[in-house]
C-alpha cells in the first residue's frame, strides 16, 4: 500500500516574477485551485488509508503568496476540520519572498508555517536571474520580505541557487548570509528541467566549483560558529554517510505516491513534483488522474503509472548496480534522469554528479581527515554505513 509522506499542492500556477532559470511552464497563467478541489483532496487522502502519523503539506508549483491571507486560513480550516485527530499536518510555503508584509509574518506565526525564501545571495548574483517580467531584479523586494520576517521572529531558510559566478564567492555568499542574519541554507544548481536547460551544467568544472564552494563554505560556517545553522547538503550528506547499519533508508522521490503532487486543476501526479506540469514523447503527460473525477485509490492501478513506474524502477537498478554512491543516493531524480537522458532508464546526470557524489566526498574527506590519528595513523573504523566509493 503506498504511503504519503508529503502532499504538494499547487495553489496557482501564476508567479509574480520570471526567473531566467524557470522551468513552470503556465507561471502567466492566474487559475486558482478551487476550494471544492482541496476538499476532494484532502477527504480522499484522509480517507485512503494511506498515512503514518505525520503529514506534511507544501504549498509551491508557482507563487504561493500572490494568494490573499483568506485563502490559506479557509483552506486550512478545511483540512483541520476534515483531517484525523491524531494525524500531525504541518504547512511550508516555498516563496520568492517579494510579497511578504506585517500581516503575511502574522499569519506565518500563528499558522507555524515552514517558509522557505528563495534568494541568489548579494544582489549582484541574485538580480543576474531573478527578475521581473520587465527585466527588473528582484532583490530589494525579498531582502525587505526577509528582514520582515527577522522583525517578527518567524523562522525560515533560504535556497539559493548557484550560478557559476556565485560558486566562485563563497566568501561574498558567506558575508551576505551572515549580515543579513541568515541561518539556515540551502544551495541548489540550476537545473535542466522541461524546457529549460541550465546553462551551469554546460560547465566542465561544475563539479569541481560546487566541491570548492561547498568546502569552503563549511569551513567558514565551521570558523565562525553559531552563524550558519544548518547548510541543508551538508547535514543531508552527513546523515546519509553517518547512518547506523541496517537503518532504513527510502528514496521518496522513487516510491509511488511518497510525494504525491495536485495542481490547481486537481490533477494528480507522483515521484518528481516538477513532473505534475510537463509533457513528454514517450510517456504524454504524467497525469495519474483528476481528484474531481477519480478515486484517488484506484490511481495505483493507472497503465501511465505502472508504466513510469517499470522505467524508475529499472533506473534504480541501474544505479544499484553500477554507482558507487547508491547507498545515500537511493537513485537519485526522475525528472532530472529524464531531462537530461531523455529516460528514466538511466544512471548519472550532471545534477546527481554534483549535489550527490560531491557533497557525499566531501563529507567522506572530512571523516578521513578526523579518523587520522595525530601520528598520522589511521583511527578505529567508523561504525556507519559507508558508501561504497570508500
Ligand atoms: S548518485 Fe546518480 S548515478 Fe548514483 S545512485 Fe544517485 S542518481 Fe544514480
């Protein structure tokens, strides 16, 4: 029986701003999910028979905050209302951060919403990508969302993605996280996705930079303790390669329905979120069926699925047997195997090289270098699950 894990949830695919590295193909599009939608939605998960003790609901797929406040509090009064009484469902919101006000802050506080902010670093690397439909950066407007949200003490983190300039900073991304007292980071690589192909990945040392990049960050993070909280690959790759033997270890993105996604016309999809929007020659569209006019249940035994599913699933072999990073990657990113190999049935992309294998080797680099005794020697074996590349 499939387990949800995390529902994301498509509110509008409409953005207010056009970053040059967006992949959503209908971001002009104003529809908003109907509220009857989100009813059928959250009766038919509640009543699938398909949830643990948590749930954990992400509010994302174009700009969540172009919605008015009213929306979000009749929505999820709807769902307390209709979910179990045991079951934990907690809200995040992915937003570009140019909307938030007093009373957004207000509302992420007394809601505990997980907020997540996206922003390149300094306005130099930022304004390069995040722009506005006129061609405007967008930095000042969410540097002022974030020192909004400081002034409230509501918690959140940021993304960044990095850029091939930004990676050769880590100094300057450092200083401005720090300045703008910033404590919780995570870095993405632009990404080929749909029809967007990243320009970064047409570098041959993007490896090298994100490895450099990565290291010196932890280093300055590490000189300079109580700054930087949480650098989010660093403490994935930590927890993947410090990991007790036999703990159970899942890939999310590889199980059907783990992530289970709807967009704002109640279509639902699984695996990759980014799927639930794109078109492709061999597989359509990676629509599993519409909440509006479909049992949820009965989606598991869709051919469409059964289809992706064979093709994930024979990638996952792939790497299983031929990556040597497979124990704390799981087989990686659907949506990136297919975007860059054109198949689910396939191994290595430039995007698993990077934040997989170059995040796992440097926390490997740096276990060696603890494990040497000070006459040089090496110490006792870690008693984790290495990967095999060691
Ligand atoms: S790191 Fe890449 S090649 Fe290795 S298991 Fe993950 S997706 Fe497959």
């Amino acid at each position: 029986m499939p387990k949800i894990e995390l529902l994301v949830i498509q509110p509008t695919p409409f953005c207010n701003i056009d970053c040059r590295y967006c992949y959503l193909p209908n971001r002009n599009s104003k529809a908003v999910v109907a509220p009857e939608t989100l009813a059928n939605l959250f009766t038919q998960v509640f009543a699938s028979g398909w949830l643990e003790d948590c749930l954990s609901v992400v509010w994302h797929a174009g700009e969540p905050m172009v919605l008015p406040i009213d929306f979000y509090r009749d929505a999820f009064r709807l769902i307390d209302r209709a979910k179990p009484r045991e079951l934990a469902v907690t809200h995040s919101f992915q937003t570009n951060g140019t909307l938030i006000d007093d009373a957004w802050c207000e509302f992420f506080a007394e809601a505990h919403v997980n907020l997540g902010v996206s922003i390149d670093g300094p306005k130099l690397f930022h304004d390069r990508n995040r722009r506005t439909r006129s061609g405007h950066g967008t930095f000042d407007k969410t540097i002022a969302g974030i020192r909004c949200l400081r002034r409230h003490n509501v918690p959140f983190h940021v993304i960044s993605v990095l850029s091939a300039a930004s990676m050769a900073a880590p100094r300057e991304m450092f200083d401005f996280y720090v300045e703008e007292e910033i404590e919780r980071v995570c870095f993405n690589v632009e990404e080929s996705e749909g029809d967007h192909v990243s320009q970064s990945f047409a570098d041959s040392d993007l490896d090298a930079a994100y490895y450099r990049f990565l290291g010196e960050f932890w280093r300055l993070s590490s000189a300079m303790p109580g700054k930087i909280k949480f650098i989010r690959e660093i403490e994935h790759a930590l927890q993947q390669v410090v990991r007790p033997k036999y703990a159970p270890f899942s890939n999310q993105l590889v199980e059907p329905f783990a992530i289970t996604s709807m967009d704002w016309a109640g279509n639902i999809s699984t695996f990759s979120p980014e799927l639930l929007g794109l078109k492709n020659a061999r597989y359509g569209d990676f629509l599993l069926g519409n909440i509006n006019h479909d049992a949820l249940v009965e989606m598991p035994h869709r051919g469409n699925l059964a289809r992706m599913l064979k093709d994930i699933q024979a990638g996952v072999a792939m790497c299983r047997e031929r990556c040597e990073y497979f124990s704390v990657c799981g087989g990686g990113e659907p949506v990136n195997k297919l975007a860059e190999n054109g198949s689910f049935v396939s191994t290595e992309t430039t995007y698993c090289r990077v934040t997989k294998m170059r995040a796992t080797d440097l926390v490997l680099d740096a276990l060696e270098r603890v494990q040497q005794s000070p006459s040089g020697r090496t110490g006792p074996s870690l008693p984790f699950e290495m990967p095999a590349r060691v």
